[in-house]
C-alpha cells in the first residue's frame, strides 16, 4: 500500500549507501553496484514524484569520494553523463526540475556541461525537484556559504552583525529550499557522511540495513509509515509529553 498524503515528507533527503557491498555480495565489480544503484535512483525519484513529495536531494558522490581508485570514479562519472542525458524527456513529462549541488567545477568538462544543461532545460519544472549532490560535503558546502557571506562584509554590503541563522541557510547550496523533513540512510551505517549538516538540525532519520541498490517502493512507503507516525516537536514540548 502507498503512503497516505499526511506521511509523505515535503523534502526527503537519502544517503544512498551499500552499491559496493551489492556487488561484493554477488561477486561482480564494484561497478555492477553503481549501475544497479542508478537504476534504483530512477524508480524511487519517479516513486517519489507520484506520492507527492516536492524535493528530493540525493546523496551521489562526496568530497571525499576522490579517494576512490581512479577506475571506480571514472566509471561513476560516465553513469552520470549516460543517466541524466537519457532521462531528460521523462523529466519534462513528469515535471521533475532537475539541480545539482556540490563542486561541480571540480568534474570533467564533459560530465559538468551535461549536467548543467539538464539544469537550463528543466529549471521550468515544478512538480519534484530532484537535487542531485555530487562532490558535495557538508563542511565544504558551509565554506562555501561563510565565503559568500565574508565577502559582502568585505564589500561593505552588510555589518557582520547583521549575520543571522536565516542569512547562513539562505547563502548555502540549497538556500531556496526547505529543509529536510526526513532523512533515509541505506546500508545500515548510523553516521551522517558529512551531508547536509546544517540543514538537518530538526530532520528526523530513518537508518535500514537494506543496501540501496535493494531499496524499493514498499520499502519507501515504510519509511513514509515511520515518518508519519512520529511527533515532531522542533525542540518544544510534544502534546504527548504535556
């Protein structure tokens, strides 16, 4: 059964974890993995379109991801270019408006023109924005804001006092968007990976031991359920707790 209207989060953010570990289990390349990942990323965004919820921000490659043998990041880089080219007349179908968010600058020219032509072309689209993060980091992506916000006191734009908790998130990657409402791991590790640091303050988790190349519908109903279910207080006192 799908998730009920009042389970579905308005933005649902997924550290996709556990490509390599699928592959290993199956004795196939690490890259076996990472194919049938990007497979999964497609049916849980359109699955994600069709319940109702408005933005999606996946976790692709991170900062750290570099450190990968040249051969794994390579073949990374070339599903990224094949998948986002191939899907861009059922994003304009489904109204998905695709993003991206991270260092971009630092991919190959190729990898970067395809993805921010995916961005001009689709930047009309207004059912599901789908953010993809790649070479992000949390801790990079508040360097980044902290800049941005550095050099307007720099320039005489604004008094460092006038620095506030809404001008910090709106200077970050994804300043426009609300934050998150729900926050799925796959793979069954309990740590963040560095992602979305600031914007997950309130946001409430859902860690499983499924790899993400398993991960399915039913399984993201499961965790609408197990969203829905739970009382978001926002650091006051819940009306179970009065």
């Amino acid at each position: 059964m799908a998730s009920s209207a009042s389970n579905v989060p308005n933005h649902l953010a997924i550290i996709m974890d556990g490509n390599g570990r699928w592959a290993r289990q199956r004795l196939l390349p690490r890259s076996a993995g990472h194919r049938k990942g990007t497979s999964t990323v497609r049916k849980i965004a359109y699955a994600c379109s069709d319940r109702g919820v408005k933005v999606l921000t996946l976790y692709g490659f991170s900062t750290e991801n570099w450190k990968r043998t040249g051969d794994e990041v390579g073949a990374l880089m070339g599903l990224y270019e094949r998948s986002v080219r191939k899907e861009l007349g059922e994003f304009h179908r489904r109204g998905v408006q695709f993003r991206v968010i991270g260092r971009i600058n630092e991919f190959p020219q190729r990898v970067r023109d395809i993805l921010l032509e995916h961005v001009e072309a689709t930047k009309s689209n207004s059912d599901l924005i789908l953010n993809l993060a790649l070479n992000y980091g949390g801790r990079a992506e508040l360097v980044d804001g902290v800049r941005a916000l550095a050099s307007k006191v720099r320039a005489g734009e604004m008094d460092p006092d006038e620095i506030s908790e809404e001008m910090i998130g709106r200077s970050l990657y994804t300043g426009d968007l609300p934050d998150p409402d729900l926050l799925i791991r796959t793979g069954g590790d309990m740590r963040f990976s560095n992602f979305l640091l600031w914007q997950i303050a309130y946001t409430e988790l859902c860690v499983t031991k499924t790899l993400w190349p398993d991960f399915d519908e039913p399984a993201l109903d499961e965790a609408f359920r197990t969203y829905g279910a739970r009382e978001r207080r926002f650091g006051a006192v819940g009306e179970k707790l009065r």
